[in-house]
C-alpha cells in the first residue's frame, strides 16, 4: 500500500482485492458479543470534517473505535477554521500532536492531495469535492462481491448527477479496473466533459443504461452544489431519470439497487425501490464500517513506495 | 531436509491425541475444538473426526484467526500487513471447556494471542492446547496439554507441517 490513501488510482487490482478480502474478515467482529480487536491501539486517528456527515463520519468512527486506536472528531463547525485558518494550518497543526492518521472530508477537491504533501500522518480522503470517495467505491464492490460473488463482466448502470459526484468517480475507476461494464446516464447538463475517456457507455435514456443490468447504482441530485439550473423542476427529474419499480424490470431479474445515501426519495429513486426486495442500501452502511477497518487496518501497515517513506 | 512425521505418522498420531482427549475428559458434553489459522484448523476437523470415530460423539468445531491480536503487528511497520484470516466459532463459547489447536508450539506468542482474542468470544470454563508439534524455545510461560511429537530444534532451524488441506499432502519437515 502506499502511504495515503486519496484516490482509486493508488490501489493496484491486488491491493483492492486485500481491501475486499481483509473486509471479510472485520465483518466477522461486528458479529461478536465484543466488537473490538486489539489491532490499533496507541495509534491516533483525526476525523477532520469539513462537511456535514452523519454516515461517513459514524462509519469511520465505529471503524476506528472497534481497532481500538483513539479518536478524536474534529467538525469544522465548531473550530478555529471558523476563526479564518487555513486548512494548512489546521493540519500541521493538528499534525504537531502527531497523529497517525488523518481521515479527511473537504469540500474542495484535492484537499486531501494537499495534506498528503504537507503531513507525515496516513491520510485518508473520506470525499473530496467532486473528485473521490474511494471508501464508498471499495464497500459499493465489496457489497456487489457479496451478492455476485465477482464484479468481472458484470454491467453496472449509474443513474443521476454524474457531474458533482465523487461517488461516481470512485466507481468507475474500480469498477473498470475490476472489468465490469459500466453504463451510466443522467441529464445532458449533469455530465462531465472527459467521461469517454473513462472507459464507460453513456445513455441518455434511463432505459438502455438499466437494460439487463446485474447492479443499478443511483446517485443523488446534490441540490448543495448545485449553482445553477440543470433540470427544469425535480418533478421532471423524477419522471424522466428517477429509479421506478418499471424501470426496474428492465434489469436482470436478480438485480441489485445501491444508493450511497442520503436518498432523495421521490427523485431519483421511488420508496418502493429503495425499500424494495433488490434494495441492498442499508447493507452498504453496514458494509462500509468493515470496510474502513480494512483500510485503516491495511494503511497502517508499512509503505511500499520507498519515495514517500 | 529430515522429514520428521510422515502421513501415517501424522494420522496415527491424531489418534492417540483424540483417544488421550477421551481419557481425560470424563465427559464430552461441554467439549468444542478450536483451531488456529491456517493448519490449526484442519487439525481440529480431524481431531473431531477422530473422536466421533471412536465414540460417535459430535464434538462442535471452530476456526479462529490472531492476526489482529499479534503483538508484533505495528512495531516493524515495514511492507504489507499480515494477511487476516477467517474467524468462524459457530457456537457460544461460554461455560464450555475448550481445546485449542494449532500445528507447531514455539515461542507460545501465537497462542498468547489466541488466548486474548478467545476470552473476547466468552467465558469458557477451561482451555486446553492441543499441538502437533513442540519445537521449545517458549518465550512465555505456556505449556500444550497434548503434544503430537516432541521435536528438539535450534532457533535458526525452521518447523514445515504440510497438511493435506493445505499444502496437497501431510507432512513435518525441519529446515536449516
């Protein structure tokens, strides 16, 4: 493993499948009557947060928690960036109390790549702006290993704002690395300029993308990031792009529904998919706490790219 | 290289070990088998084997990986982390008198560990340790209640146990 971990990119197709394998077994602790292993502890791991997250942050935390390393939160909300520091200065200053790791969220994206050249500590990019989240991508295919058993040759539809997500970006990096097809659609405004060059399919319609898919993987309509009018009303969103038990049956018939959450019901997916017998949206929450355990687990292990050791 | 115990050897062995389990166990009804990734564990199926053999009792069997519970796991953090195994005990272990099972007895860190990790599974009312192997050279203050063979070694000397499930065949075999 490198010394962070920022993108998909600095996995090889090995490393992800110990990420995957070693998350077999972290799931197996969240089993026990006591869920804690001995693994990391002395070792400090900073949650910095510079975004609202409930799932990601809890993920994390429990993660870190059941390694017993000690953690520390730190939400931006409530700390001296509200003062005017930079993120530079927050992190060595955080880095001077000599972490071992520092999980980062941030709004921009590449500020994890900026703390990885200023800090000694392991960092992790728990979502960047719109460039990554790679521990979604690494639970999204552990999730669709544990029901297709291999993600080689599977199609894989994503549905939704392809612009603003990281989730999307993630994906399709490992998933094309892994060798699955991946066909994606949304509005014409919410695509990225360069997605060719990514080695997926695009559709315009809903209904080809989904078309004798194994996976359906939706993303949200990031009303947040959003500094314009892509789509004329999110009434419109749904009729044209949203997940419906009709667009459904076009999928295989044992066909699997991921949505990294939070869901916007009624837009981009109907209740009775989410809540749906294809629905595997909460196994994802669970699976990302084993997940990160690997990752942490994995990182802090020793640097094999000597450069940065 | 000396080849120590061959397959015959080995299942002979296993025998003796399950009919020792038997003799000192009044009764088996709170018995269950532990073994230790990776060898420990095809060692427990077939001590479990052997002993349904002898008297038709099921004795209930679990693996139990201590990669995470080693105690020289971050301090060379050099190259990967060891690889975890899988960790699988069916059964509640409380109240239950446990053999734990692992293929060579050396420094007695292994077993250390497994210790720690199996009091986090329950209260068993005993643990026994059952070994194919007894190299010495004990770094800590354990000692196997059944012991297969013997082996007198030096440190620089290494233990190979090859087993069927395993490695394609059975065999112990000390290397320079």
């Amino acid at each position: 493993m490198k010394k962070d971990l920022l993108s998909i990119n600095d996995l090889s197709r090995d490393e992800i499948y110990r990420v995957l394998d070693t998350a077999v077994a972290m799931r197996e602790i969240g089993e026990r009557p006591i869920k804690k292993v001995p693994t990391l502890r002395g070792k400090t791991v900073v949650n910095l947060f510079y975004e609202p997250s409930t799932r990601t942050r809890t993920s994390f935390e429990i993660a870190e928690k059941r390694l017993s390393a000690d953690t520390l939160n730190i939400a931006v909300q409530a700390s001296s960036v509200q003062k005017g520091e930079t993120l530079a200065d927050t992190a060595m200053n955080i880095e001077a109390m000599a972490p071992d790791m520092i999980v980062l969220r941030h709004q921009s994206s590449g500020a994890c790549h900026l703390l990885s050249r200023i800090c000694r500590s392991r960092i992790i990019n728990a979502g960047d702006g719109m460039h990554e989240h790679p521990t979604q991508a690494l639970l999204d295919a552990f999730t669709i290993r544990q029901h297709k058993q291999q993600i080689e040759g599977l199609k894989v539809a994503i549905v939704g704002d392809l612009l603003h997500s990281r989730v999307l970006r993630s994906n399709v990096l490992l998933l094309t690395k892994l060798g699955a097809e991946v066909w994606m659609s949304g509005p014409q405004t919410l695509v990225p300029r360069g997605l060719d060059q990514l080695g997926v399919r695009f559709s315009p319609t809903v209904d080809e993308a989904v078309e004798g898919a194994d996976v359906v993987m939706m993303l949200r309509i990031q009303q947040e990031r959003m500094q314009g009018a892509y789509f004329p009303s999110l009434r419109e969103y749904y009729n044209v792009f949203g997940m419906t038990v009709e667009r459904m049956r076009r999928a295989k018939p044992d066909v699997i529904v991921m949505h990294p959450g939070p869901m916007n019901r009624g837009v981009e997916i109907a209740s009775d998919v989410a809540d749906g017998p294809y629905s595997v949206i909460l196994e994802q929450v669970a699976n990302g706490v084993a997940v990160r355990m690997a990752v942490l687990y994995l990182l802090a292990g020793g640097v094999e790219d000597e450069a940065v050791a | 290289m000396p080849v120590v115990m061959d397959a015959d050897r080995i299942g002979r062995t296993l025998t003796r070990i399950a009919h020792e389990i038997i003799e000192r166990n009044r009764t088996l009804d709170q018995l269950v088998l532990v073994g230790i990734q990776r060898r420990g564990v095809p060692l427990a199926r077939r001590l479990a084997a052997a002993i349904h053999a002898i008297n038709q009792h099921e004795v209930p069997t679990g693996a139990l990986d201590i990669t995470l519970y080693r105690d020289d796991l971050m301090r060379h953090t050099v190259g990967t982390q060891p690889v975890v195994g899988r960790t699988d005990i069916p059964f509640s272990i409380d109240d239950k008198r446990i053999l734990l099972v692992d293929d060579v007895l050396y420094t007695g860190r292994t077993i250390r560990a497994a210790l720690d990790a199996l009091i986090e599974f329950g209260r068993p009312t005993s643990i026994q340790l059952v070994v194919l192997i007894d190299r010495g050279h004990r770094e800590l203050p354990i000692k196997a209640d059944y012991v297969g063979k013997n082996v007198p070694t030096s440190p620089s000397q290494s233990v190979q146990v090859r087993l069927a499930e395993t490695d394609g065949r059975d065999e112990v075999e000390i290397q320079e």
